[in-house]
C-alpha cells in the first residue's frame, strides 16, 4: 500500500531532545520523520477504544480491496 505524505509538520524543540531522537532514530528507522510518526501513531492508538481499533481494521480491509467510500463523497455537518 503506498501513502502518500502530503502534509508537513514543523516542531520546534530543545536540542538535547532533539539530539536523542536523532540517535534514537538512527537505531531504529531510516528517519526522525519515521520516529516521529510512529511515536504519534502510538499515542494516538492508545487512546482508541477496541471497538474504534475494530472498526478502522474493518475499514481498512475493505479499502484494500477496493471497497472504500471517497471521502469526498460523504456528506459532513
């Protein structure tokens, strides 16, 4: 499945922060953009309920197969 990034995201921090994520993500990802995304992904998954997890691997399984709904076509508000 490709993704595509077409959203930029500007953080500012301390440098020894910065310092030990840049060491961290040489260790483990080909990137402190790859870090990063996987440390938000984390949280934010942390917060779903089964259920909601469910219902995302649900949706997931049917957009790979073609199945999705664009979401241009739903109807918001």
């Amino acid at each position: 499945m490709s993704v595509t990034m077409d959203k930029e995201l500007l953080i500012r921090m301390p440098t020894p922060l910065y310092n030990q994520a840049k060491k961290l993500s040489k260790k483990r990802y080909k990137s402190i953009s790859a870090f990063v995304r996987d440390v938000i992904m984390e949280h934010v998954e942390d917060y779903l309920t089964e259920d909601e997890r469910k219902k995302i691997a649900d949706g997931e399984k049917e957009y790979l197969k073609g199945k999705g709904i664009s979401w241009r076509t739903i109807k918001r508000g």
